[in-house]
C-alpha cells in the first residue's frame, strides 16, 4: 500500500496504526503525547496552550 503525504506541512503529524495513516493536526503552542501499548500506538494526548 502507498500513502502519499505533504512533507512540506510543520503542522500535521501522521500516525500510521494497522496500516491506516491518520493525520492529527499540531497545535499552535502546546505538547502531544504518543501513548504506545504492546509496541503500537494507543491514543495521543494533547495539551494546547496559550501564548499571550
């Protein structure tokens, strides 16, 4: 299977989970976790912040 991606885009980041690539948007200002179990990821968490 191939996939093509924007390479060019700082914003997104792609999971790729059974095969399947999902994009997940980055936030402006914050922090995204990768929870990983039995060597797979899980769940992503993340924290926005704001700049002020």
């Amino acid at each position: 299977m191939i996939a093509k991606i924007d390479l060019m885009s700082n914003k997104t980041m792609y999971v790729v989970k059974d095969g399947q690539l999902t994009p997940h948007e980055l936030p402006d200002y914050g922090e995204t976790v990768i929870i990983t179990m039995g060597g797979k990821v899980d769940r992503l968490k993340t924290n926005i912040k704001r700049n002020v």
